[in-house]
C-alpha cells in the first residue's frame, strides 16, 4: 500500500485522551512503516496492508500509529 504521508507532513493525530476525549495533536511524520507480512502484523498489531507512521510531537516524544489515525494538518 502507498504511503499517504511523507516524510517531514505535518499532520494532525486524533485520539481519545485518558479522560475519554477526543483530543488532536499536531505532530511529524518522522517514519513510515508498511505492515507487508503475517509476522510484522503480529509485531506491531496492526493487518497486513497498514502504513503506520512514526510521529514527533513538540516535546520530542514520538509514537506509532496508523494512517487512519492522522489527517494532513491545516495549512498544507
């Protein structure tokens, strides 16, 4: 599957928080993964087919998520 992201976007990760809401976080795309076999979904949890995307926020922390996770942030 094509990557919709490259990298250095930034995009916008939408998640619930530990409170239950919805919160959005910009961050950058600053890896890209394709989930190509059975062992690399049961790695990362995610089925075969899935871009997951490594992003950094502002405080330098990162995370993996899938692409359905992430909008292209506004102003780009």
């Amino acid at each position: 599957m094509k990557a919709k992201y490259d990298y250095g976007d930034e995009v916008t990760y939408k998640h619930l928080d530990e409170n239950g809401r919805l919160v959005s976080d910009v961050c950058a795309v600053v890896g890209i993964t394709n989930v190509e076999t059975d062992p690399q979904s049961q790695h990362f949890g995610y089925q075969v087919g899935t871009v997951l995307y490594t992003v950094e926020f502002g405080d330098g922390s990162d995370k993996l998520v899938a692409e359905n996770e992430l909008e292209l942030a506004s102003g780009n």
